[in-house]
C-alpha cells in the first residue's frame, strides 16, 4: 500500500506579537470579509474602533486558521462555525475544571 509522505507546517507565533486585519488575512490564507465576518461572530476579538485600526494578538492566528479549517471540512458558513468554536471552548473550559478539580 502506498502512503503519500507526512506533511506539516508549524509556526510559533508569540502572544505579544499582534496583527493587523490584513496581516491577519494574509497570514490565516483568508481574505478580510472572512476575518471580518469571523469579529461579528465573536470568533475574533480584536482591539480598536473598526476594521482600519483592528489589533489582533498573537493567539488569534490560531484561531483564525482553526476556524477557516472547520468551515472548510464541515462545509459550514461561518456562522455555524461560530457556534463550534464556541463548543469547543466550552469543551476545553470543562476540561480545565476537571483537572482543577483533580478529576482528570
């Protein structure tokens, strides 16, 4: 049987450095209706009045490029993305409280 060869690309990205909304595009492969889109969902929160002056933090490049990827598997538009990041930090927020707990 023939696999193709393993693949990944990784990127640290510090929590000080920050991104402004088209360098946020640019480096999640969105474009800024998507970035946009993903802030009025609540996915993205960044800092600033409005799109031209938005900061986002380091963290949010992963968020990003997380949702895009659910949006793409899962077929979902992003709103119903939305609602699965907001699942999943559920998710991870209970799991914290278990090992605080010492439950897990």
């Amino acid at each position: 049987m023939n696999q193709a060869p393993f693949s990944a690309t990784c990127v640290v990205v510090e929590e000080e450095v920050s991104f402004s909304l088209e360098q946020l595009a640019q480096a999640s492969g969105a474009d800024a209706e998507q970035v946009i889109v993903l802030v009025q969902e609540g996915v993205l929160t960044p800092s600033g009045s409005g799109p031209q002056d938005w900061q986002f933090q380091g963290p949010s490049l992963r968020r990003a490029r997380q949702a895009l990827r659910l949006a793409r598997d899962f077929e979902l538009g992003l709103p119903g993305v939305a609602l699965m990041m907001d699942l999943l930090d559920e998710i991870e927020a209970l799991r914290v409280r278990l090992r605080q707990a010492g439950l897990r």
